[in-house]
C-alpha cells in the first residue's frame, strides 16, 4: 500500500485568505507583536508564532495549512537535524595542534 504525500495548502491560497480578511502578512506579524517579516518568512521555513497567527486568522489548524512541519495537536515536529554545525569547523579555521 502506497502512503499519500500529505495535501498541504498553496502558499498563494494563504496569502489570497489572508488578504480576504482584510489583512496583509506584515500587517498580521505587527498585530501579534511580531518583526513586518515574520509571517513572510513562516512560508519558507517554521516560524510557530507567524504559523499560528496565520492559521487562527483563516480558521484553519496549523497541521492541515503545513502537515510537514506540525503534528494533529500544533505541535513543531523535528526536523531531525539537532545541530547541523555541531562538530565541524569553518573551512579557513586551522586545527589546533596539541
């Protein structure tokens, strides 16, 4: 049995429920003490507070607008990655000779 790939909204449906609203993105970030750009960048990457903001505004829950990033109850899931520079060092730093 094949597994369906989650259906996730547009990010231009988004935007266009938002702008029906009567609201802009920028507007919608000032409104929950957020910086004008977080709600823009909560489509490139998680951004809990925008994500929510947005969701509430449209009436819709956060896993269904992003299954990706966020579970059934709105819950951040893990990306997997702990610290991707953990461990390594910038490609001009010289090792330390003991």
């Amino acid at each position: 049995m094949a597994f369906a790939k989650p259906k996730q909204w547009h990010p231009e449906d988004i935007k266009a429920e938002v702008r029906k609203r009567g609201m802009s993105l920028s507007g919608l970030s000032r409104s929950v003490g957020l910086c004008d750009s977080a709600c823009r960048v909560a489509f490139q990457k998680p951004v809990p507070a925008a994500n929510r903001a947005i969701a509430e505004l449209i009436g819709q829950s956060l896993h269904v607008l992003w299954p990706r990033w966020f579970d059934t109850d709105g819950n951040r899931l893990s990306s997997g990655a702990k610290n991707s520079r953990a461990g390594r060092r910038g490609h001009r730093q010289k090792q330390v000779r003991k």
